[in-house]
C-alpha cells in the first residue's frame, strides 16, 4: 500500500462540482465525463473529501484485467474497508454513497460517548458536537509547513496553539486531522479525541466528563474507572477522590495502551477555573508517553509553559506563524473564485490584513461584489483599522446585502453555540433551516459545519460575536427573550438540561429555569452524580422570591451547596447560606409540604450536623427524618447511614450493623452500587469488631470483586486494605504484604490520605512482623512526608502510628513524648482511635513497671466494650490485661483474662495480637496449655504456641523465653523423649538401665517443670517447645 496519497477529490460548494488536487498544486476541474473514467483507470489511489465524508480509495491489482477498487475509512486507529467496484462504477455519486455509508459508521459512536451522561450529570445529555472535530471546510489552503509542525510537536508533550480569533487555529487542527484521517498509514494516524470547550465547562466534573466521553467516541468502554471517581465525588458518607485521583485514573488508562493519543482542547480561553488549570497541570506533570495534549487558544493559558520551554517539551504555534503569506493569500482567493487582484492590490490587502485569515474569508466574500479594478481598489482603501474595523465593514457590506428573511434568521440564531435544523426551525419558527443552513454553508457566509455530521453546524466564533452585538441593536428585549426561551424549550425536549437551563437563564425566566431545576433534581439521585458545583451556580442566580414560592427548590439548593464541597470542611460562610436557605424551605413546608419532604428536610439538617461532627443533633434529625420517609425514598438511606455511622463511632455495633443492612438492601433494590459497596466496607469492619473476621472476609471479597468489575479504584484500595489487615490478624504475612502494596499503589493514584497513612504503617508492621526491623525511623520519614497534608484528627492519627512504631523499637522516650503531646494538644480522637491509643499507653505503662496504672487504664475500657458488645476490642483489652496481670504477678487474674481472650478468638483464628505481645504472652499460653481442658481450646493454643515457635529467630529465642526458669537436665530430656515414644515407667527404666522408682521421680519433676499434670499434656508441649 502506498504511505502517501498523491490525489485528493474536493467538493467545491462554490462552484458545485468536484475538484482535482494534482502534484505540483497543479488543479484540474472535472466533471463525471470519458476524462474522469480515463484518469481512473490510470490512478492507483486518491482521496475523496466529499460532501458526506472523507474516504481513500485503493485499487487492488489482478492477474487478469484492470482490478477493483475499495473504500477505507480510518478513524481511531481503526480501518474499515468497503467494496467499490470497477473504475467504470465509481461515479460522484457512488463515491457520496460510500463516504456516507463509512462515515455512519463513526458518526453513530457519539452516542456511547452519551450514555454516560446518565450516571455523571444529573440524567443532562452530551451535546455531542462538542466533542467532534469540526469538519474541514470547502475553501481552505494547504499549509504544509505548519502541518510538518504539528507533526513534529507529536514528540513533545504539549502543542499550544496561541492567536487571537480569526487566525485559523481551528482550521489548521481540522486540515492537519483530516490528513492523519485519510493516511493509509494507520500506524501513524493513532487515537484522537476532541473537545470544543465554552464558559459553561468551567464546572470540573462537567469538564473532565466532556473529556471522558470525547475519548468515549471511538472507545465506549474507556474512561471507566475515572468517571467510576466523579461519581463518588458526591455519594454521601464516602470518602471523596480528589480531581487529581480521577485525572490519576484517566491517564493510567492511557498509559497501558499500546495506541498513540492526541488530546485537543479548543477555546481552552473560555476556562477560568483554578481547579481546571490544576488538573491540567497536574495532567503535564504525569503526562504518559502514550498521550500527547494540544490546546488550542487566544490567550496565554495558566499552566507551566517555561518549564516545558526549558525540557523541550512544547511546540508553539503563534499568531505571527498563523499569518498568511503573500503567496497563501493568492492561493486562498483563487480558491474562492474571487476576482483577480493586480501585484499591488495583492500586496496592499496583505498589508492591510498582516495575514489574518478570517478577514481574508470576509474581503473574499465581498470582493465578489466588485468585478472591476477600480472598485476594487475603493473597496480595498476602506479598509483600515485593526481587526473590529474590518467586521464592522463586513457587517456593513455583506450583511446588509443579504435578504431580509435571511438576515433575520442570522439575528435570530446567533446566540446559539451549536446549530442543527431542528433547533433553528424551533428558534426562528421557520420550517426551512436545513435549507437555509445548507445555502449558508455553500455561500461560505457566517457558518462552518461543526462535529463529524453533516447535521450540526456553527458560526464562526468572530461572526457570531459581530451577529450578537448586531442582534442586541436590532431585536427588542421581549423578542430576544422570546428566542432563548424557545432554544430553551428545544434542548429540554432534546434531553440537554444544562443547555435548558442557561438559556431560560439567559432569558431572565426565572420561573422556567426553576422549574427546569426543579425536573433535573427531581430526575436525579440523592445527592445529585453529576456537575453539583454548577448546579449551586444556576440556584445563585434566581431571585429571592422564587424560593420563597417554591420552597421544595430550597432543599435542592441546600443540598447542592452541601455536595459541591466535595467533602471538605464546611465554612462558616457556607454554613450561614446553607442556615438560611433550610429556613425559607421551612417556612414554605410548614404550611404546604407532605410527610416526606419534611422527612428530607430533617434528613438534610441530619447530614448537615454530622458533617460537622454534631453527632448527637445528627441522630435526632436523621431519627425524625425516617419517621416520614418511605424506604424506597434516597433520603431514607442517607439517614439510615448516618444514623450507622454515628452508632458505629460510639461503638454500638448491633444498631450500626442493622442501619447499615438496610442501606445495603436498598442500594440492592434500586442499583446504587457504589454506596452498595459503601455498606459492604462497614460492614465488614462491624463483623471484624464483633470477632467474625470470616464473614469480614466475604464482604471484602465481594467488595473487590464488585469495585474491580466497575473499575472503581477508591473501592479497590479500601478492600486490598482491609484484606491486608484480615491477613495480618490471621498471620499470613505474604498475603498481608501483598494487599497492602496494592492498597498503597491504588491510594497514591487517588491521593486519598486516610488511605495512605493506614497503608504505609501497616506495610511497616508486617515488616517488622518478618523481622525487617528499624521501624521508628521508616515511621518519621512517612509522618514527615505526610505532615503538610495533615487535618487535625489525620495528625493525631499519624503521630499515633509514630509511638507505636518507636515503641516496637524499644524507643519510650519518644512513646512518653507523643504521650504528653496527646494530653495536650492534640485534637479529639473517635473511638477507635481513643481505644488504640489506650492500649499502646497501657503496653508502654507495663514496660515501666507501673502496672497498677496499666490496670486503672485499661479495666473501664473493658466495662465500655462490654456494654456494647464490641467482642474484637474485648479480646484485645483482655490480651493486653492479661499481660499486665501477669507483670504483677496476678496469676489467677491473667489467666481468667486469657481465657476470655482465647473463647473470644478461636472462632476467627486470630494470631497475631497475640504474638504481638511477646515474651509474657507465650508464657501465659504454656501456662494455659497445660490448664485448659477444652479441645477446641486446646486445638486453638496449640496454632498460637506453633506460631510463636516459627516467629523470626524462634528456635532459641521462643524456647529461651518461654521454657520454666529452671531447664530440664539432659537425663529428664533422655526421659521425655522416651516418654513421647510411648514408654512405659518401666521400659524406660530398662532402655536407660534405672530403677522405675528413679523413672518415676524424674517424671514428676518433668510434669513439675513443663507444669503438666499427665503424660499426653507433657508429648504435646514438648512437640511444640521442640523439646525433643
């Protein structure tokens, strides 16, 4: 196949026939003629930019005869071939039909890139020629220079288009697409995804949706785990992923594929959001290889271009680049059938315009007025001026020359961003705007098509700024509202919402944008999926009184303000609004509203007080709350999760664990699976703290399985972290280290610090479980990394981790340090946290010899865990007063506190806060060993003594600590193994050549020693000491 195609077919709307682009820029115009089937037969190849598409066209050589040609079509990287028949069936005709046909194919994948739209905002369509490239016009002038560019910059990391309007950026990416798009070569064409930008993206999630689904385009699968991410953005009581977490998620995507991407971006000028620019930079600062981003733009934009500069990392393409030449602009108006210029009329309009090619576009439309020199050259000295100048001529010359019909319709749709026949028909109340659009395109006035169909159009954004200001002069205010209020009505029924609503903002019809508002919220699940920050942004704008008659908006707007916060701390500015916003809601509810929206309005002062750790106002709002609300009500599950997590926080595990199965049955029955899995997390740490660590398990299990399956990465690190902790309690390191690695790898993609901070110290307690020592230090330089991303209740949580590694190290000076910093200033703990550090404070007391304050401290923590049946804290406690009992040499009182331990712990086989404990805890289970007369008891302390034995350095070290103070002699060794043999006293009185009464004696001292009390006790102890 050749890698170049030497011939190009072009559709001359002008002239209304199909042109010839031969080497040399050599033009032949033809008609379907005995030349046209001629040429055929001698062409290998050519390309075809017709009417309905672009398409290349091979002939595929036979043995006999001249051969067939066929039709491909390359987008995406993805060729599709199409039979075409011979050179004597290829008419302008047939060729228009297999554009077409080729062309549908693409055309139709926008919609996949739409369905998205349902899940990420608030049930709004995509509006899908945003994220089309722009057809390439009829008149245009190849800039190979400037292509040879874009190419080249494909190396780099970043291509910046700079220029102000009209200087034919969009052109040059159009013609450089098209190229790429018609290569044989599919190698080199890669994946391209396009997105037009306007003001209303300067929302983050509207903006990285568009994104998303522009690549949805040609991949309706990809894009997946990151959209997973906007999503949790907003669901109640779930941790959010930041914005670097989700562009995290995106690029992984691209990184693991083997296709080349381009990202374009045009009017990247129209966005003014920090938090955009800071995800675009953070996209440059982790940019693949595999991608490659171009913006387009007429300012400068707000990212790190010198330092791209300095690594040779940005292409650039000015103003000063985009200029035509001399030689350009003479191609450009052969083109466009304008009159001949002389050498000096050519040179003097190049001057004038210094290259800009939207004025030559307007100078060429109106030179076709002027068919004499002389008028011409009139005409030419009127021009002067910058470039407004130049408009204000155009709309003078030009505009005024059209129809009146015409220029009404103009007028009319010139506030539209996008234009289709429909929309138009609706706007003006013709029945005629394909027609209409369609003379338009031809006669290159005002209008460019838009997107890769023949059906979405758009006004140059200059002309559509001229028109615009010219509607404003010329329409009366009712009847330009009248406009919007019917593009309005047009993109409701579409299924455009946020188009819906900008315009009845746009029309100052309050009444229609509430209404709007009010279908959108309605439509949507609680809280809304989708672009919240831009929702709080349409509320501001109504007026005081439409709230004050629609009362059921004031619970949206709250609620949109509540969520656009994205999970941060909520000011006290927000908190006034929020105050106030709830009590024109009920003021109008108390009078007109129904049980459930006072339900909703008690569930959102609920979520409100718990958001800001109230939880005692939290759980009587959310109590009153599920008094009105149905089940099948999203209101009921938002209350009943905050009731759980206030339940579980307090540690009441019986009413958490119920209030969290009812969220979970709900989210089942209505396909909220990501606060379904939400449940499964929780109640997966409820069944650890009640001790039944294998049921644990299968919620995490399915956790995974479900987060994996929907590419939910924030999911996925919580259930490989809390698999990681499950496999570490049980001992099984590997498997331990393994989950937690990837719950850190995860985690550092989502920028989730909570994560993070569980993940690392965890990682280092397996590795000092393994005997990799030198934790304390591993512990400072992570507390170190951490400390500016900190929150007050993330601080205490690190420092904890901190004196808990420098205690495994032996440093108490630093676990007396953090002590004293605990009682000073450090923030409030939640429970869970309140009880580790209780128990890391006790330890710490007993290896300072003050037992009796080890005691005091740990003894009203067990009275607290018993009244609410918290068995895992039970076992722990216990463990650790076990301990301290035997330090103070309370025997009776360590075992009766073991033994709870040990029932409390069989049942999920928990290991390891056992051998965290060390030296006194492997005594104390030798003692039970011996004392215990249960088999699953017996069965169970015989796993923990096993494992203490195959700790790190255990064969001496095990024995050494956990062996009487006084060792058997080597004769009661000789007499043991015997005795495990299965001997009798008196054949091993024979066998050792003894009396039995010496046998006799030496086994009593043996049972008196190992403190056994029978021979089956003694051979398994000695088993498991390796004693023999």
């Amino acid at each position: 196949m050749p890698k170049e195609i030497a011939y190009t077919i072009v559709w001359s709307a002008e002239e209304d026939l199909y042109e010839l682009h031969a080497p040399g820029d050599h033009q032949i115009w033809t008609r379907e003629d005995e030349h046209w089937f001629s040429w055929l037969k001698q062409c290998p190849s050519f390309a075809f930019q017709g009417r309905s598409g672009h398409i290349t066209l091979l002939k595929e050589r036979r043995r006999y005869g001249e051969g067939y040609w066929y039709a491909y079509r390359t987008r995406q990287r993805h060729t599709t071939k199409k039979y075409a028949g011979r050179s004597e069936h290829l008419t302008f005709a047939r060729l228009e039909t297999l554009a077409s046909a080729l062309g549908n194919g693409v055309s139709s994948l926008p919609q996949a890139g739409g369905q998205i739209a349902e899940s990420v905002q608030s049930g709004n369509s995509f509006l899908t020629p945003k994220i089309q490239a722009p057809r390439l016009h009829g008149a245009h002038i190849s800039r190979e220079h400037l292509l040879a560019r874009l190419d080249e910059g494909l190396a780099r990391q970043l291509t910046l288009l700079c220029a102000p309007a009209g200087s034919g950026k969009t052109t040059l990416l159009s013609q450089w697409l098209a190229a790429r798009d018609t290569s044989i070569d599919t190698d080199a064409a890669g994946s391209v995804a396009w997105l037009t930008l306007d003001a209303s993206d300067n929302d983050p999630t509207r903006f990285w949706s568009y994104l998303i689904a522009a690549y949805q385009i040609a991949r309706a699968d990809f894009g997946q785990a990151a959209l997973t991410q906007l999503q949790k953005r907003w669901q109640p009581s779930v941790e959010p992923a930041s914005l670097e977490g989700v562009v995290t998620a995106f690029l992984n995507e691209l990184a693991n594929s083997s296709q080349q991407h381009i990202l374009i971006l045009e009017d990247y000028h129209l966005i003014t959001a920090t938090r955009i620019h800071e995800t675009l930079r953070f996209l440059l600062d982790h940019q693949p290889a595999t991608l490659h981003l171009v913006i387009s733009t007429r300012s400068e934009p707000a990212l790190p271009l010198p330092r791209l500069r300095a690594r040779n990392e940005l292409s650039e393409i000015r103003a000063i680049d985009l200029r035509f030449s001399l030689q350009e602009t003479q191609a450009f108006l052969r083109q466009t059938r304008a009159p001949h210029l002389s050498t000096e009329h050519l040179l003097y309009l190049n001057t004038r315009l210094q290259g800009w090619a939207a004025g030559l576009r307007l100078v060429a439309l109106t030179l076709q007025k002027y068919p004499s020199g002389q008028e011409i050259g009139q005409f030419l000295a009127a021009l002067t001026g910058s470039h407004r100048p130049v408009l204000d001529y155009f709309l003078a010359e030009v505009f005024e020359a059209q129809p009146p019909a015409l220029q009404q319709f103009l007028l009319l749709t010139s506030g539209l961003n996008q234009l289709t026949a429909s929309l138009c028909n609706t706007v003006t109340g013709r029945s005629d705007s394909e027609r209409v659009l369609h003379t338009l395109e031809q006669a290159n006035l005002f209008l460019e098509p838009s997107g890769g169909s023949e059906r979405w159009y758009r006004y140059h954004p200059l002309f559509a700024e001229a028109l615009q200001c010219e509607a404003r002069q010329r329409l009366k205010e009712e009847e330009a509202r009248s406009v919007l209020r019917r593009a309005s009505l047009w993109y409701e029924q579409q299924g455009l919402w946020s188009e819906a609503v900008e315009k009845a903002l746009q029309a100052q019809d309050s009444a229609r944008a509430a209404q709007l508002l009010e279908r959108i919220c309605e439509r949507s699940s609680v809280p809304p999926t989708g672009d919240v920050s831009l929702l709080a942004h349409w509320f501001e704008q109504l007026p005081a009184t439409t709230f004050q008659q629609r009362p059921r908006l004031c619970l949206y707007y709250a609620t949109a303000l509540l969520y656009s916060q994205n999970g941060a701390p909520l000011s006290p500015s927000l908190l006034v609004q929020i105050e106030r916003v709830l009590l024109l809601a009920e003021k109008g509810l108390g009078a007109t509203g129904e049980g459930s929206e006072q339900g909703r309005l008690f569930a959102m002062r609920g979520l409100v007080a718990w958001r800001q750790q109230y939880c005692r106002e939290a759980q009587a709002f959310s109590e009153r709350a599920l008094i009105y609300l149905e089940e099948g009500d999203d209101w009921h599950s938002i209350s009943s999760n905050v009731i759980g997590q206030i339940e579980f926080q307090t540690g009441h595990l019986d009413a958490a664990r119920q209030c969290f199965l009812t969220v979970l049955a709900r989210c089942a029955a209505s396909g909220n699976q990501v606060l379904k899995r939400a449940m499964m997390g929780r109640l997966s740490m409820i069944c650890a703290e009640q001790g039944d660590l294998y049921q644990a398990g299968t919620f995490m299990h399915q956790m995974l399985a479900e987060a994996s399956q929907q590419k939910d990465l924030d999911d996925m690190c919580q259930a490989h972290l809390g698999l990681a902790w499950l496999s570490y309690l049980w001992n099984e390191l590997p498997e331990a280290e393994q989950h937690a690695r990837e719950a850190l790898r995860i985690g550092e993609q989502l920028f989730l610090l909570s994560r993070r901070i569980g993940t690392q110290f965890l990682l280092i307690l397996i590795q000092h479980a393994q005997g990799r020592h030198n934790t304390a230090q591993q512990g400072a330089d992570l507390v170190q990394q951490l400390r500016e991303h900190e929150t007050p209740q993330l601080y205490r949580e690190l420092v904890f981790w901190q004196a808990s590694l420098c205690f495994l190290d032996g440093d108490f000076s630093a676990v007396q340090r953090w002590n004293d910093l605990r009682s000073q200033r450090l923030a409030r703990p939640l429970l869970a946290l309140h009880e580790r550090e209780a128990l890391l404070l006790a330890r710490f007391l007993l290896v300072s010899d003050r037992q009796a304050e080890a005691l005091a401290l740990l003894e009203p923590r067990l009275r607290d865990a018993r009244a609410t049946k918290r068995s895992q804290s039970i076992m722990e406690l216990q463990i650790v007063l076990a301990c301290a009992h035997a330090r103070a040499q309370q025997m009776h009182e360590a075992q009766h506190a073991l033994r709870e331990a040990l029932e409390l712990a069989h049942a999920g086989k928990y290991i390891r806060p056992f051998l965290d404990e060390g030296e006194v805890m492997a005594r104390l289970l030798r003692v039970a060993f011996t004392q215990i007369r249960e088999k699953f008891l017996q069965a169970y302390l015989q796993t923990l003594l096993s494992a203490f034995a195959r700790e790190p350095s255990a064969a001496s070290h095990f024995q050494e600590n956990i062996l009487p103070d006084e060792p058997l002699t080597s004769r009661e060794r000789q007499v043991l193994h015997l005795l495990v043999a299965g001997y009798s006293n008196p054949a091993i009185a024979h066998e050792l050549v003894v009396s039995v009464h010496t046998v006799r004696t030496q086994v009593q001292s043996i049972y008196r020693k190992l403190n056994v009390h029978n021979r089956l006790q003694a051979s398994e102890l000695a088993r498991l000491l390796h004693l023999i």
